[in-house]
C-alpha cells in the first residue's frame, strides 16, 4: 500500500510542511509519486519516518538523524535497540527528576513559616527547608507552588502540629491494613491513600493523582521518607507506594 503525505501526517501527527522539508533535505524521500506527481509513502518510508521522530524526540538535530539513518553499517533492528536505549535511560532520569521533585514540594508544603527551632519540633529532624532553594527554582512559577506559598504562611505553630497529627492518624491506618495483611491493590488500602491525597489537596497544594503517584514512589526512593515510615511498620514505604499507585489507576 501507499499513503498520501496528508495520510502520513496525520498517522505520525506532523505537519504536511514537515514531511515537505523531510523531503527537500534528503531526509525522507517518498518512495513513488502519483500520475500527478504527489508524494505516496510505502511502509518503508514509514518505518524510516518513525526512526527519525523517535530520534528527533531525543532531542538529535537533523544532520545527525539523517547520519545515523544513513549509515551503511546499522540495520533497522541495531536503530531500535539504540532507541531503546536511550529512551530508557531518558524514563529513568525523568523518574529521578520527578522524584527529586516531589520531595521538594511535599518538604516545601510542610512549616515553612517556623522558625527553625519550631520546625525541628514539629518534625523532629527534617528539615522542611532543606529542598526550599531547588523547588523555588523548578516550580516557582507554577499554581501548585504559590497555593503551597499562600496555605503555609496561614499555618500557625498549632495548626501545623494539629495538620501532623492528623497525616500521622492516615499512616498508621495504612500501617494497619499492612499489619493485617490486607493487599496494597484493595479498596480499603486505596481507600486510605486516597485519604492520603485528598489531605495534601486539602491543606497543602492541588495533589493530582500523578503526582501521588511521584510522590509514593518517593516514600520508597528517598531513604529519609523510606526510614519515617519504617519506622510505622516495616514494610510501609512500600506498601503505601503501592496502594498509591493502584489508588491512582483507579482515579485517572
């Protein structure tokens, strides 16, 4: 079969002008033309196109798609499995960064109007602070960030010992479902860490169900969240984790 360039455009979601310079610059180079002289596309050209956009999302300029495509020595299959590669190591860092970020946020939402000896009352010792200058950098600009800057700056000392107190109450009912067995995936679980989430929203910032999800994958790969829970019950990080994200496939 052949496509159009108006078909391909819309299978592989660029534009028609996109797939014209393609062509102009050597890059892709429809296999056949119609009688009236338009741009038909084989599956071929399709397979190249798909290895230039997986390339492109990569952040690789053009010349560089066009040397890798090009070169005598690489087979359709050494391209995928190069793409592979580097999209994985892309997932992993991504996962990092969301992580490292939503660290930030939940230790920025919690007593950053204390004075340090107050703060290290309340939560013993972590310090809320201590990710203040990387958040304000990454996330200082968005709503989540002023709503967790405007909700704060209301809490008094009590308020926040109250607010503690209350999290503390949710952990240790899903210590409790740990305890007795009950599997992270159930609805009492996701029901708990829902709870969980609805709490942040409530006192904190917007928690949308992705980023409960960070946030659960944070407990277990920050070791200062992971010992806070441990110390509920061991095994907590991980099963708060887990009943999180299943809590988020059920709400999205």
């Amino acid at each position: 079969m052949s496509y159009s360039v108006g078909q391909v455009a819309g299978f592989a979601g660029v534009t028609v002008r996109t797939l014209h310079h393609y062509d102009e610059i050597g890059l892709l180079s429809p296999s056949a033309r119609s009688h009236a002289g338009h741009r038909r596309y084989d599956d071929a050209d399709l397979d190249r196109l798909q290895r230039i956009l997986f390339y492109r999302e990569l952040g690789f300029p053009l010349d560089e798609v066009a040397a890798l495509l090009d070169d005598p020595d690489a087979d359709p299959q050494e391209h995928l499995r190069r793409q592979h590669d580097l999209l994985t190591a892309r997932i992993e860092k991504l996962q990092k960064m969301a992580a490292a970020v939503a660290t930030a946020m939940e230790a920025r939402s919690m007593g950053i109007n204390l004075t340090p000896e107050e703060k290290f009352e309340v939560f013993g010792d972590f310090d809320p602070d201590q990710y203040a200058e990387e958040t304000e950098r990454r996330w200082g600009g968005t709503e989540a960030y002023k709503e967790s800057q405007r909700r704060a700056a209301m809490y008094t000392k009590e308020d926040w010992k109250r607010l503690t107190a209350d999290f503390d109450a949710i952990h240790h009912r899903m210590g409790e479902l740990l305890a007795q067995g009950v599997p992270a995936g159930s609805e009492a679980a996701m029901d708990v860490a829902e709870e969980h989430r609805r709490f942040i929203s409530r006192h904190h910032y917007e928690c949308s169900y992705e980023m409960h999800a960070c946030l659960g994958e944070m407990y277990v790969a920050d070791e200062r969240f992971t010992a806070t829970y441990e110390a509920i019950r061991p095994g907590l990080a991980a099963y708060m984790r887990d009943a999180m994200l299943a809590n988020a496939v059920r709400g999205s």
